[in-house]
C-alpha cells in the first residue's frame, strides 16, 4: 500500500490498481477521543481507589460494631457472676440472646456468640445469636449453650489468651460463611479472662454495600469529565482550532501565489497565546521564504550550468581515459577500468601498444578531486603517453613529464604514476614508479613487486623514478590499483587493505579460462561490498596485465665446472662463432664459476631464448643471496687484474643488460646479448 496526495493506492487479488481516499479524522475528533480514554481511564483508577476506602470504611464500621458488642455484653453480663447466671437460668439467657439478635439487626452484624475454651483446648460455646430468624434458628442448634467445636484456635484468640492483646480482628472462611470476626475478653474483677465474645461481619454485605458507593461515585466522576470534555471542547475549538484553521487558509494562499502577501489576522482574541505566536511567526517565515525563493532560482539556474558543464566534462573524460578498456594479443592481455567518486575524478590509466611487440600499461592517481584534478591528470597522462612513444624508457617518460609538469604546475598539483612496459616476445617487464601503490604479482605466484618508491610528479625537478625489471612467464600476472582500492573502508572504519587484496586477487588463479576482465571486476567487487552502505569516497581504478606466451623451461646443471660445456654448446650453436658469441660465452662462464665456487647451491637451472637480433641466457639458482647488478666493482690497478676478483667487471662488459631476482629463495639473473 502506497500514500499518494489524498489518495492511497493497493492492489487486489487479481492485481488490479485500486485507489481509495484517506480518512479525514481533524484534530477536535482525535483530541475528543483521547479525552474519552482519559476519562474511562481515570473512572476506573477513581472505582479502585474508592473500593479500597470504602473497604477501610467498613473495616472501621466493623470494628465500632464489635465495640458495641463487646458494651453490650459488659451491660448484659456485668461481672463473672451474670456469666455463671446464664449458664443457669434459661430465661436470662433468652432475655441476653433477644438483646444480641436485635444488637446484629441494628449493627448490621451476622453473628454474636460468646464462648470460652475449656482445659482441653475445645471451644465451647455459651451463646450464639444471628439476625436472620433462619440463620438463628440453625446456629442456635450447631452453637448454642453448650455446643462445642474443635474449629483451631485463632491467632488473635491465642494473642488474647496470653495476654498480649486486648482484641482484634480475624478473616474466616468456613461453612458459615466469609466473615471479619472481631474477638474481644470478658474479665473477672481480678483480671482473668472467662469468656470471649465473637462478632462476625458479613463479607458479603460489606462488598455490597462497597459496590454501592462505586457505582455512585462512578456516575459523579463520569459526569464530572463528560461536563469537562464538553468545556474543552469549546475551548479547544474557539482558541485553538478556528485560528488554525484560519492560518491553514493563508498558508494555501501563499503557496498558490508563491509570493507573500501581508494579510491582516481576523482574529479576534484579547489575549497573547502560542497560537499567536505562530502567526507571528508566519509572517516572518513567508517574508523570508520570498527572498529565499529568489535566491534559489537563481542557484538553481546556476546549478544546471553546472551540472551540464560537468557531464560535457565527463563525456570528454571517458573519450580520454574510458570507464573500461582492454586489448588483446597471441601473448598478452591487458584491462583497465575505472569508478570515479565524482562526474570526474583525478584517476587515470593508460594500455597502448609501443610497437609491435610492447605493450605498455600505465596507472595514476592525481591530488585533489573533480575538475582540477580531471584537467591535471589530462597533463599528466598526455605527457607521459608522448614520452613512451618517442622510445623513451618508463623511467625517462616520468622523468621527462616531472620536468614539465614542474615548470607549468601553478596549483602546486602532484600526481603518482606507475609505467611498465612488456616484451611480448620475451616475457621481460620494464618498470618505473613515481610514488605510486606497489604492483602485484599474480597467477603462479601472489606477492606484492618490492619496487622503488620513487617521488610522485610535479614536486621536486630531481629525478623521480628507475628502472627495475623482472621476467614473465607463461601465466604470470601483474595487477596495478590505485589507493581507492585499498583505503576503502567499511561501517566499522576498517580499510580493504592490501592483504585483503591480495586474498581476492588470488582467488582468481585460472586467469587463461576465466579471462582478465573477471579478475579486475571481482576485485572491483569485492570493495563496493566491503564498503557497502557508504558514500564512495575516492576513485577506484584498477588494470591488470596477463601473459600468455610459452617460454623455453630450460635445464637442469650439474654444479660442476665440466657442466659449462652444455652452455658453450648451446650458445655457439645459436649465436655462431664469432666475437659476439664468444663474449658471451666468456661472459656465461664467469656467472657460472661464481655459481659452482661460491653460491653453495645445489640445484642450477639454464635456459636460453633468441628473439630475432636479441639472446636471452637465464641462471637460477638456490644458493646464498648474490646481486651481480648492484654488486660493487673491485678497485684494482691494472697489473693486478689477474688477482681475480674481475668476473663481474668481465660480464657486465660483454653483456648489453643485466636483471636480477631474487624469489622463492632462489637467484635469478637474466643476461641480455644483443648481436652486433
């Protein structure tokens, strides 16, 4: 069911739109119903309240009963003599039971006797009178003079008795009925007790006459609120109602018009009340809401040429950096996609091929937000993509373009970028990083690159980023994301993080069936459910690259100098026999005698890759750590270079590159040859 103006829609059974038009209840009613409520409330509480004073009132009229009872049995009997007279004279004792029953008619009372208790604890009874003639004939016979009953004795007789109270009362319930007996002593002139006198008050009666009251006094408090509801509501109606209603009017007038109009009140009260305190109010209000009501048309004209300046923006920004691109290759994929927090965002990323045979990916995340972030990361992007075109490496491509930005940034504006750039051929991945998140590694293995932090774009005119590289294989994976990914954070304040991603990201290991686009989007995901229920608040940009080529697995070595002739072999083999090939040769040799004399390894692996004018020789091994690359030259004079210790100096001469890891506890090193 839906509310709609005055009308409220459903649908039947057969699904058929029904309207009905709501119930008007005003407030008169809704104030007269809840006066009503009050006052069968309160009625009640009044009926309760007086219930239990009546019965209190009773109780009071009981005990003066059976004071007056106990007065009349004093005057009757007068001392322990009259007591032992009635025992005897059978006229007396009539003349006593006459003045009793005509004392239970006057009192109200259902009985009077007069009893004691013999040695043995048996009640035995001397009298006993009743208002009613039935009532008194029957207990004459069960408790007249004589009679005895083996009733236990009450806690208030047992009080009397011991003297520790000189009368009182006792709730009973028994054949004859439910009675409020008030038992008192008859003493002899020295005190001692002789007898007790018992008068019962009926339950029944009192309740009765209790019911009675109530319904009297119900009536009185019922006529008391009707004459108060009727009062209010006439009060309520003049004071409250036909001024607001008035008011209503005025208001309907200043919508229809939607200007103000100052109206003088027809109401026509002498005092000051809160009512009049609205319509005060009012007048003021409306005044405002006029001048308001100008100033948001013209925001709200401004506001659409925001708006619209803004999607022209966006559009403009999809044509520059789309909300998802990808590209394919027989070696390589790549897929990039982005969310931006706003109609445009700071983030960016860039896939595009060098050449033939490089692709390159390139991710970055600008300073600041919506459009001077969008118009900055236009730079940025255009720089660094203009650079890597003209050959440059990823390390000069941001180099360059930090110099540029540097020279026209008036906005004190930076940007984090990463390049890397594949051989497809290969497998060799060239990287640089300006202050960007470090890259992940995924498909056989899922760490996280330790690349060189670098300084982010458009801060310092020094040189910002390095190259670093490592070598793909079939199955590998890298994945670049921007903070929006991993400073997400949910409800409880907690971020996505970079464990948290790389747990998603390695969910998705048969990156070859289920396709690049499924791993980028899963971990795209995951984030807006982590952080489900809240505003996002930065750009979320992500892009993997997968590859997808074949490479030579290469060969197990023995770690034995004799074992270098299967490298020399297969080198001369490949590259021919000429100086290119034998420096090589010189070159493979040296890594492999530092391999076998000092690395302790047990297990040496070689492999070789010829990609047109370009060989590739390969070394792994799971000896101790060693860094060729960065490893310091030995400062020797020339006459002592046959001292050893030259080896390193020998290969980093006659090789065009070196590249060096080291993973799973082994090293690697890459040697690249290029042919002369």
């Amino acid at each position: 069911m839906s509310i709609k103006g005055n009308y409220m829609e459903g649908t039947n059974s057969n699904g058929t739109v029904i309207k009905r038009k709501k119930r008007r209840v005003s407030i008169l009613t809704r104030i007269s119903v809840i006066f009503l409520l009050a006052a069968v409330v309160s009625g009640i509480c009044s009926a309760v309240l007086i219930r239990r004073y009546l019965v209190q009132d009773e109780a009071r009229k009981c005990e003066l009963a059976a004071r007056t009872a106990e007065i009349s049995a004093e005057l009757i009997i007068g001392s322990i003599d009259a007591a032992k007279r009635m025992k005897t004279d059978i006229v007396f004792r009539d003349y006593v039971h006459e003045l009793f029953r005509d004392l239970c008619k006057a009192a109200g009372l259902k009985y009077i006797y007069i009893y004691r208790f013999r040695d043995d604890g048996i009640r035995e009874f001397i009298m006993t009178a009743a208002g009613d003639d039935a009532e008194d004939e029957y207990v004459s016979k069960v408790r007249g003079f004589g009679k005895t009953s083996d009733t236990p004795i009450f806690d208030i007789e047992k009080e009397i008795l011991e003297g520790k109270s000189e009368g009182g009362y006792e709730f009973v319930k028994n054949k004859y009925g439910d009675v409020l007996s008030y038992i008192i002593p008859i003493n002899d002139k020295n005190g001692d007790i002789v007898a007790l006198v018992g008068v019962d008050y009926s339950m029944a009666f009192i309740n009765e006459r209790v019911s009675d009251s109530v319904e009297t006094w119900i009536i009185i408090i019922v006529l008391m609120f009707i004459l108060a509801f009727v009062a209010s509501r006439i009060l309520i109606k003049a004071s409250v109602l036909k001024p607001l209603l008035m008011l209503s009017e005025r208001m309907g007038r200043f919508i229809e018009n939607n200007e103000y109009k100052y109206e003088n009140s027809e109401r026509n009260s002498h005092f000051e009340d809160e009512v009049s305190d609205i319509e005060k109010s009012f007048d003021r209000m409306t005044q405002d809401i006029s001048g308001y009501l100008k100033e948001i048309g013209n925001l709200n004209f401004e506001k659409a040429q925001n708006e619209t300046q803004l999607s022209v923006a966006k559009r403009i920004q999809n044509g520059i950096v789309p909300e998802e691109f990808s590209l394919l290759s027989d070696s390589c994929e790549t897929y990039g996609l982005m969310l931006p927090a706003k109609s445009v965002g700071g983030d960016f990323y860039d896939i595009f091929n060098i050449d033939d045979k490089r692709v390159c990916m390139v991710i970055g995340d600008i300073s600041g937000k919506s459009v001077s972030a969008a118009l900055f990361m236009v730079m940025v992007k255009m720089y660094v993509k203009e650079n890597l075109q003209t050959g440059m490496s990823p390390a000069e491509a941001l180099n360059n373009t930090n110099l540029d930005l540097c020279r026209s940034n008036p906005e004190n504006m930076f940007a984090t970028v990463f390049v890397c750039v594949l051989d497809m051929n290969t497998g060799e991945l060239t990287y640089a990083n300006a202050g960007h998140n470090k890259p992940l590694l995924f498909g056989n293995r899922n760490e996280y690159i330790e690349v060189k932090t670098g300084m982010p774009l458009g801060m310092f005119t020094d040189p910002v980023a390095e190259n670093e590289k490592l070598r793909l294989k079939k199955g590998d994976g890298i994945f670049v994301y921007t903070d929006g990914v991993t400073e997400s954070i949910n409800g409880d304040s907690i971020q996505f993080g970079e464990t948290r991603l790389n747990e998603t990201v390695a969910t998705k290991k048969d990156t070859a069936s289920e396709g690049l686009r499924d791993v980028v989007r899963t971990v795209v995901d995951s984030v807006m459910t982590f952080a489900e229920g809240l505003e996002q608040f930065d750009d979320i940009t992500c892009a993997a690259l997968y590859y997808s080529k074949d490479a030579d697995d290469g060969i197990v070595i023995k770690r034995d100098m004799k074992s270098f002739a299967i490298i020399r072999n297969t080198l001369l083999s490949v590259m021919g026999d000429n100086d290119n090939s034998r420096n090589a040769v010189l070159a493979c040799e040296e890594i492999f005698a530092n391999i076998v004399s000092y690395s302790g390894a047990d297990s040496i692996h070689f492999s070789f890759e010829k990609s047109e004018d370009i060989c590739y020789v390969s070394f792994s091994d799971n000896g101790v750590p060693f860094d060729p690359v960065n490893a310091a030259a030995p400062d020797k004079e020339f006459e002592d270079l046959d001292t050893g210790g030259m080896g390193i100096m020998l290969v980093r001469m006659y090789s065009d590159e070196m590249i060096y890891s080291r993973k799973d506890n082994r090293n690697n090193l890459m040697l690249k040859f290029v042919k002369a």
